[in-house]
C-alpha cells in the first residue's frame, strides 16, 4: 500500500447470547480475514441475550480487560500483526461498562467506554451500565482515531472534541436497534459526522436480530463509500489519510473551528 493508506477490516458480526460462541466466532474470523491494519467488531459482540437485556445477564458473562475474552483476541492480534477494536462488557469498579477495547499487535493499550448511554426511546442502558467520562485516541500506522460507541454519534460535540485534539479517523461500533426509520437515521448522522469533521468514519454495526446491521465507511466529505447491508459480513475498505488532507483543505472547517472566538448570545426579549 502507498503511504498514509490503511486497510480496514470490518465485520459484522451475527451476535448470540452465547459468550463462548462470540468468542469462537471472533477469534475464527480473525483467523480467516485478509491482512489488515485494524480489524473492527461491532458493539454487544460477547453477547446479547435472546431476550431483553438485563443487568444478571451482563454480570454473567462481562469480563474485566485481562479476562478471557480480550486475551484471546490479544494472541490473536500479535501472530497477525494487525490492531483490533472490541467492545465487550467490561466488569469493573462495581459496575459493568460498554467498553470497546484497543488492542494494537498483542498490546492491550486500554478502552473507551461508552459516554452516552441508550436512555432513550423506551430504552434505559442506564440500567445496565455505568457511563465513561473520558474521551480516547489511538494511533495505528501513524494515523490518529477516535472512537465512539452507537448512541454517541447523536451528540455531535464529542465527535468534534475529538477530531479537534487530533483524530482523522472515527470508528463506531453499534448495535442500531432496528424500528422506524432507523436505518435512515443511522446513516444520515454518520454522514453528517463525517462531513461537519472532514474526517472517515468508520461504523461496524451488529447483525443481530435486534439491530440493523448496515456497517458503513463514510469518506471525509461525507460520502458513503462502503455498506455492508444486513446478516453476517465481512467488509474490507483502504483509508487514505491523504483523503483527509485535501478535504479539511477545500473545506477547512477544522482550522475555523480552532480559530472561532467565544460568541455572546443577548435574547432580544430581554
């Protein structure tokens, strides 16, 4: 590959209840998947139950960072040379939190957990999760990224926070639940992400039953330049950072934001 190019690995995973199955499941598609730079799985992807989601069932089989799970997927990560983003259910501090952990070439370099939980349209992940309060970035074959997780991409001043301390590159793991006229939104704050940061994103989404699928690369215009559609997918997409470059050029968006003096607000009632 040319410089500043990265190839991306995403798969859409199928999730079940089981976390033994995930896990075989994960460690088998990295097994098979073509060499990459980073390989990324989609939100949920240790379990998600057959039925509703409950906190007896996320204490079941969550798992803290040096668990099982991650440490299968770190061997994995180091005889393929690749990096991996893996959200599990991350036990820890009393609480379990929606964590996607990055690992980069057998290196657990730590996780982001989810800021914004689900408490919305008749959904309270509050009830299961504790909430991060911190913001991450990572750097894989000298490209920075953020992450985020699903709902998050609903709160545009995260996405811009992170792109203002230096990331190029967002990935998103989901699980979208499915309903009206989700799949529209899903896609259309994806682009907007991408377009309003002159950045890539990246979402991985979750082929569950219960979610939409519908893993996307959006291009730093804000372009969809890959769907994987619904069911168990594995997508393959090339970065290239120079892509980055000429957009926050014709559009420096960035470069203004950085710039932009604190603006005063008057009510004209007053």
């Amino acid at each position: 590959m040319a410089s500043g190019e990265l190839r991306i690995g995403l798969i859409q995973l199928r999730v079940t209840h089981s976390k033994a199955e995930n896990l075989l499941r994960v460690t088998s598609s990295l097994e098979s998947i073509e060499h990459c730079d980073l390989v990324v799985f989609p939100e949920y992807c240790m379990g998600y139950p057959t039925g509703p989601l409950t906190r007896e069932y996320l204490l079941e089989i969550g798992e803290p960072l040096n668990g099982e799970f991650v440490e299968e997927v770190r061997k994995k990560s180091e005889q393929e040379e690749f990096a991996v983003v893996l959200p599990i259910h991350e036990k820890a501090e009393g609480s379990v939190f929606n964590t996607s952990v990055i690992i980069d070439r057998g290196k657990v370099l730590g996780g982001y957990r989810k800021v914004h939980l689900f408490d919305a349209l008749g959904y309270r992940e509050s009830d299961f999760f504790g909430s991060g309060t911190t913001g991450v970035l990572f750097t894989i074959a000298g490209t920075t990224f953020g992450t985020v997780t699903c709902y998050d991409i609903r709160f545009p001043e995260l996405v811009k926070s992170l792109v203002m301390e230096g990331a190029r590159v967002i990935v998103v793991p989901a699980a979208w639940f499915r309903g009206p006229l989700k799949e529209e939104q899903w896609q259309t704050l994806l682009m907007a992400r991408a377009h309003e940061n002159t950045s890539y994103i990246v979402a991985v989404g979750n082929a569950n039953e219960a979610f939409v699928g519908r893993s996307l690369v959006i291009n730093p215009l804000g372009v969809k330049v890959l769907d994987l559609g619904t069911g168990d997918r594995v997508g393959y997409f090339t970065l290239n950072d120079d892509q980055v470059t000429e957009a926050r050029k014709v559009l420096p968006v960035i470069e203004q934001s950085r710039t932009l003096p604190k603006i005063s607000f008057r009510h004209l009632n007053d």
